[in-house]
C-alpha cells in the first residue's frame, strides 16, 4: 500500500497523518477506559497521552503501511485491579468505539459539504483528507475486532468466555502473532483474499449506516429551512 501511494505524496501525507490519529484515538481510549475503571497501569505507564509516539507499535505499523491493516502498541491491563465482570471487554471495546464514533463526526461535514456545496473526494484536497482519515478508522476499529492475539478481538473473547476455557485461550494467545502473520501472508503476498473482504465489507456497512442517518438529518434541516 505505501509503496502504492508515493506516486501521490498528497494521499501519502494524508496516509500517514490518518494512521498516526486513528491509532493514537484508539489506543488512547484504552488507557482511558482503564483508568477510568481503576486500573492506573497504562497511566502510570504514560499511555494516557495523546502523544503517538507514546502509542505506534513498530510491527503493526509497519503492516499498516504495508498492507492496510495493522496495530498499535497494546495498552497494559492488570485484572486485579478491575472489579467488574466485563471490565476488560469493556477497556477492549473502548479503541474500535472511539474510531467509529471519529468516523461519525469526520462523516458529517463530508455529507454537508457534499450537499450543499457538491465536494467530492476528487476536486476537494480537505475532503480527501477527511475521507482517509475516515477510512483507516473503520479499518482499525474492524480489524481489531478479529479475535486473534494482540488484537482487541482476542481480549473481548478472554473477558467472555467462561472461566474454565482461560488455559485454551492463553495458549491459543502464543501462537496468535504466528497465525496473523500467517493470513497476512497469504493474503497480500499469495493474493488470497480473506480479511480484505470482511473489512472492506464492514467498512462499506458503517459507511452506509452512518450516511444514512446524517443525510435523513440534513433531509430534515432542509424541511426546517423550507418553513421559514
């Protein structure tokens, strides 16, 4: 993908600037979250910045550039210090929440904009920029919800999962690098498509969605205006 994008250094510097902002939101959320339920290890730790240098995780950003897809660095949890049940869902579910909901505000001046005014990802350079800001947010927050370790997806399925399955998933967790590793491989280097599809696919819905919902808002200032 990176290589892709040097022959635009527009899209490239927006890349880049998108990637650092959705993944210093997202981790960041983390830490808020934890700390927010008592658990000061990421604070104390300084993952409660929105510094990115305090965030990028070298591997998975590098895969982000590489490939599309990729995450930061994971944010310390000590479960001894939460007290509820679902506390640690709750932290996990708190980095791909916090991208979508920056996907929902970046949305609404894109719509407007585009009613009103007919920009458009081709003849408005802010416009694009939103737009991959609004892309590689709905690819983060997607593609962590995949259950494989270090991804959130793995530690909402640790802090749902019955008790007694914690042995299989800790194991499961040591190879989850290797089996990542595995399906990126195959999927960008053998050019077998297999999470491509469901994150392009999600992305598209959460589009849609979202789309839908503020165009329906603008409908309705539109009717407002028209009375006056």
């Amino acid at each position: 993908m990176l290589f892709q994008l040097f022959s635009d250094p527009i899209s490239l510097i927006s890349f880049l600037i998108a990637l650092i902002i959705a993944i210093t939101i997202h981790e960041f959320s983390h830490a808020w979250e934890a700390t927010r339920l008592g658990d000061y290890t990421a604070k104390y730790q300084g993952r409660l910045s929105l510094n990115p240098l305090h965030h990028l995780d070298p591997l998975g950003t590098i895969f982000m550039l590489l490939v599309g897809f990729g995450w930061g660095k994971p944010v310390p949890i000590n479960r001894n210090a939460l007290k509820g049940r679902y506390d640690e869902l709750k932290i996990s579910l708190a980095g791909p929440i916090s991208n979508l909901i920056l996907v929902f505000i970046l949305t609404i001046p894109l719509a407007i904009t585009s009613q009103f005014w007919g920009w458009n990802y081709d003849n408005n350079i802010i416009f694009k920029f939103i737009d991959i800001i609004v892309e590689i947010n709905v690819i983060l927050a997607v593609f962590n919800l995949i259950p494989i370790y270090p991804l959130d997806g793995s530690k909402m399925l640790t802090a749902i999962a019955p008790r007694k399955w914690s042995n299989q998933i800790n194991n499961f967790e040591k190879y989850g690098p290797y089996v990542l590793f595995a399906i990126i491989f195959i999927e960008y280097f053998l050019n077998v498509p297999i999470l491509a599809p469901i994150i392009m696919g999600v992305e598209r819905g959460v589009r849609a969605i979202i789309s839908v919902f503020i165009y329906d808002i603008i409908d309705g200032i539109k009717y407002l205006v028209g009375l006056l």
